[in-house]
C-alpha cells in the first residue's frame, strides 16, 4: 500500500503537446481514485507517470513520501494493467497468472501460492487450467487484473474500462475490483472515459479536462458543488441545462436570475453569494440539472415557461425537451404525457441551481 502524491506534474511530448499540466493530486494509502473525463483529457499519461513508463517534464511524483520522479519503473513497486491488456493465448490461466513473477525468477514455490492466492480472490480457481480462448470477456479481464495485482504493487493502475459502460458486466467487475482491493488494501488507481461509471464506483474521483485538474472530491462534492460548468455537466444525471440570466433585485429586496422565459427563485445563502461577489446587476450562468428542472402542461404555473419540442428521444422516461427562448432544455415531466408543440410551465429546485461566471465559466462561490 502507498500514498500517492503528484505535485505540479506536467508532461510535454515533442511539438509542444501538453499532455498533463500542472496536475496536483493526492490519493490516500489503500484508496481506490478514478481518473475521469474526456478522451484526450490525459488520463492514460498521468497513469504512465506514476508508473514510471513516461518521464515527467515538470513536478514531483512521491509514493509514501518518498520522490520516485526520476526512479525507473521496475523499482517503484507499482504494477499497471493497460487497456484491452491482451492474455497469452497459449497459456493456461495459472501460467498468465505466473508470467511476471517467473520473468522475475521468483521462487517457483511463492509464484504457485501467490498464483492460488489470487486465483481465489478473483473466483478463477476453477479455471486455472484452461485457455483465454474458453473465457468470457469478464474472466479475461478479471485474469488481467490478477496478473498485474499477484506481485502485490504498493499500486495497482488500471486503464479502464474493465467492461461495456452500463451492461451486467461491468456491475460484477466493479464489484471483484473493490473485494481485491478490500481484501488487500492495494492503492488504486483508476481510469474511465464514462462519468456515470466513475460516479458510482469510487470514494475520489478526479475530473480532467486538457491535461488539467478540473475537481477532485467525491460523487456527492462533484453533483452538489462543482467548481465549474464543466465538472457539472460531466457529473449531471441524465443532463445539465444552462441558461442566461441576470442577477435581478426585486421590490421585495430579494435577488432572482431573469431568463428569457421568466424568473428563478434561489435559496437565501445563493442570493448572499451572489451579492459577495458582486454579480447584482450582472449576466451570470444558472446551471440546472435536467432532474431538478420539473416541467408540467401550461405556460403560467411555473418560474419559466417554454415549449415542448421532442418526447420520443428524451430519456429516460418521464423527460421531456422543452425549448425556452433559444435554448433546449431537458425537463423531469410530471402530470401526464407530453405533446410536442404545448406550452409548459417549469419550475426549478432553488438549491440545486448552479452559479457561474458567463466568462470563465467557473463557479461564483463569493469567497
């Protein structure tokens, strides 16, 4: 087990690619942390980074304290398993399982207990005798896993992912990966392009975009306080809508977001953050995720109102996308079906309406 710390990494590759910049993060010992975002946001390099595979250009990379930035990858104690990592055909699952620890001349009886070891961990006993060639894509993967977990890394890194997004399958390896790690309290690393999968799956999530650390924290800091328009659509279930306000005061002395489709209501601590940060008066982003904005037959009832634009491609179940003014929003819908071409009436929950900057697109916090 390790912790893992990356301070100011940066990796630059010929041409001036900035693959990773000034990336700060810490992952604690025993902890499973997903690397999540695009692709091409830079996932698989800072994963070779900590493995020691690529050579950083800029910054610190420390395991337990100790500054492994320029410490070749055979002596980090780290092990990684890379995308669509590939099985030796012609070898049993018990020899895959034994490959790196021969290729190190262990002693061939440590290699056989941490082989049944991990065999047992991973369901795979049954199968040590048999060839990739009669396995599922799941025991292909959970073989994968076990061949780089048998040496027991302080680290374990892993380019997922490990099964198609959303399918019975990658329901069981998210399961087997968090029991090995329970089991041996290996460090883990771990890569996703899929957001709902990186949601579900892990303590940390770390959110990249361009080889830069949007936010780091976990599911719930993500959906409920992102730091950007950015990481609130990558976090958003199903959707995240966005609409052009200003930061009106009314008679009343209350502070509300004027759209073209009406006025939001926002929670008194929102309207005290948008007053610190001297937004009153201003255009600001109103965030809204597609749950929070409810939508309902008629134009009058609601904060907003808009028109009903398409229900056979809104999913799931009970959305709807309603237009309001220029914009497409996708809308919770309540109170009987939808028809395309109605007027509607929407409301949004003023504490889940997000704030940010029209320019930056960062959060307006009022720090």
């Amino acid at each position: 087990m390790a912790k893992l710390s990356l301070e100011r990494v940066s990796k630059q590759y010929e041409g001036g690619i900035d693959a990773v910049k000034d990336l700060s993060l810490q992952v604690e010992d025993g902890s499973l942390c997903v690397l999540t975002g695009p692709r091409g946001s830079g996932k698989t390099t800072v994963l070779r980074l900590a493995a020691g595979l690529e050579t950083a250009t800029g910054g610190t990379i420390r395991l337990d304290g100790i500054d492994v930035t320029g410490m070749p990858a055979r002596e980090r104690g780290v092990a990684m398993m890379m995308k669509n990592s590939v099985l030796y055909p012609d070898m049993t699952v018990r020899d895959n399982l034994a490959f790196g620890l021969r290729l190190r001349k262990r002693p061939e009886k440590e290699t056989a207990a941490r082989v049944e070891e991990m065999a047992g961990l991973l369901n795979l006993t049954p199968l040590l005798d048999v060839k990739p060639d009669r396995l599922t894509r799941v025991q292909k993967s959970l073989v994968a896993i076990g061949r780089a977990a048998v040496h027991h890394p302080v680290l374990l890194l892993i380019d997922g992912p490990l099964a198609e997004p959303g399918t019975q399958a990658e329901e069981m390896m998210k399961r087997e990966l968090r029991s090995l790690r329970e089991k041996l309290g290996f460090t883990i690393l771990y890569t996703t392009d899929d957001p709902q999968d990186a949601l579900s799956l892990a303590g940390q999530i770390a959110v990249l975009r361009d080889g830069c650390l949007q936010q780091a924290g976990t599911a719930k800091e993500l959906r409920e306080n992102p730091a950007s328009r950015f990481v609130a659509a990558f976090a958003a279930d199903p959707a995240l809508n966005v609409l052009r306000a200003e930061a009106v005061r009314a008679a009343s002395g209350r502070i509300g977001l004027e759209t073209v489709g009406g006025t939001l209501s926002l929670t008194p601590e929102k309207e005290k953050i948008l007053i610190r940060a001297g937004y009153v008066g201003k255009p600001v982003l109103a965030g809204i995720g597609a749950a929070a904005l409810i939508g309902a037959a008629g134009g009058a009832d609601g904060d907003l109102a808009g028109t009903v634009r398409e229900t056979e491609n809104a999913a799931p179940d009970g959305y709807a996308f309603v237009e309001i003014g220029d914009t497409l929003c996708l809308a919770k819908w309540e109170g009987g079906p939808a028809a395309e071409g109605e007027q509607a009436a929407l409301s949004a929950e003023p504490d889940r309406i997000f704030l940010f900057d029209p320019q930056t697109e960062q959060a307006i916090t009022g720090l």
